[in-house]
C-alpha cells in the first residue's frame, strides 16, 4: 500500500466525519472553555478572598506581590479540596452539633495547614485562623455571587 493511500487520506471507500461528530466535538471545546474560564474566575476570587483576609486579620500575612497571592490562593484550593472534605467528614457530628458552626473551625485548619505548605503564607494563631477563614469564606461567597453569570450559581 502506498503511503498516499493511508486508510482515511484520500480513500474514497471511507466516509469523512459526520455533522454530529463535529458538532459534539464543538461543544466539548466550548464546555473546555467554560470550565477554563470558571478556574480562572474561581483562582482570582480566591486570591483576592485570600488578600482581603491578610489586609482585615492582623494575624494573617502574605509575603510577596501579586504572583505570590495567586500561588498561595492555588495551594489553598488543593488543601481545600484534598483536605477539606476528610476533615469536614470526621467533624460531621460536632458540626451538626454546633449548629454548622465547627465548620469555621475546620477551614481555619485548613487554612493554617496551606500556612504550613508555604513559606509565603503566615497565620499568627488559632484564632486569628478562625477569623480569616471567616473572612476568606464570606468574601469568596459575595465575590461568586456578584462575578458568576446569572443561571450558574452553584
């Protein structure tokens, strides 16, 4: 066989991709997109949650510019997203318990274990943890409900 004639190059016998193939493949780029884009939005509002925290919470501080609040909103998600639902899981009863508010709890340990991964990221104590996550959690709650389009609040 000649490499000219490769099955699908030139080979009239085959049909080309169908209109269906190529209009689901348009939607997958499109949902791509969309969830790309909903990251990015979701990184910054963290970063910016993240910046607010430090500048209301004396205990709390980042060291370094822009970039460095953008690395230190990162690893707060993934120490939010690996650890935060174990602990939150463990802490069910005392949550229910407190009525939701053990939650707070559990996010200032997550945020003093991202304190911990990092060296850019300080948080003075427990309780100054407590209250940043506070902070953090209320300002990623208004920023998402103001900057996420109508129809995709979660």
């Amino acid at each position: 066989m000649a490499v000219g004639n490769a099955p699908g190059r030139g080979d009239s016998t085959r049909p080309g991709p169908s209109p269906l193939a190529d209009e689901v493949s348009d939607r997958v780029r499109e949902h791509d997109g969309l969830m790309l884009s909903r990251f990015l939005l979701n990184w910054a509002i963290v970063a910016v949650a993240v910046g607010v925290g430090a500048a209301i919470v004396p205990g709390i501080e980042v060291k370094g510019g822009f970039f460095t609040l953008l690395w230190v909103a990162l690893l707060f998600g993934l120490v939010n997203a690996i650890l935060g639902p174990i602990l939150h899981f463990i802490s069910l009863p005392l949550t229910i318990l407190t009525f939701g508010l053990f939650a707070l709890v559990v996010n200032g340990v997550v945020l003093m274990a991202t304190a911990g991964l990092s060296d850019n990221l300080d948080v003075g104590g427990f309780l100054g943890a407590i209250l940043g996550a506070l902070i953090i959690s209320v300002v990623i709650m208004v920023l998402q409900f103001v900057l996420t389009p109508r129809g995709q609040h979660a």
